[in-house]
C-alpha cells in the first residue's frame, strides 16, 4: 500500500483542504496519515525533510504537493 501524509496547522485553509482532498484519496490504494503540526510540532523536522515550505501540504509517494497557502512552516515554530 502506497503513503500518503497530510501536513497541516488546523487553519480553515488547512481544514478545507483536509476535507476535499485528503477524503477524495482512495483508501484501498493510500494509507493516509494526517499531521496537525501545530500540535505535534516535533514532526516540523520530518516535514522540513520531506520537502515542505507551506501547509496544507501533501505527500504522495514520495512527491510534495503543496494545496493553497495556509502558513509557511517557519511561522509553526
């Protein structure tokens, strides 16, 4: 099964995008992870190193697609 990972900060962008996309993802196909990093500020490392600038965010397979513009991930710091 392929990951997927959601990076947000809980912001109405953020939130939006979690219920469009994130709930559009085939479950049979992605294990999903969601990562609220205002509240598990210790993934922002994990985050930085996966390759994203801004949240919402998702990681698919490896590739960064960054949703909208809700924070950059300096300001979740």
């Amino acid at each position: 099964m392929n990951k997927a990972i959601f990076y947000h900060a809980g912001c109405p962008v953020c939130v939006s995008a979690e219920e469009s996309i994130v709930d559009a993802l085939d479950r049979q196909k992605y294990n999903v992870e969601i990562i609220h990093l205002g509240e598990k500020k210790e993934k922002l490392a994990q985050a930085e190193a996966a390759g994203i600038k801004s949240v919402p965010a998702l990681v698919l397979d490896g590739n960064v697609l960054h949703i909208n513009h809700g924070a950059d991930l300096s300001a979740l710091r």
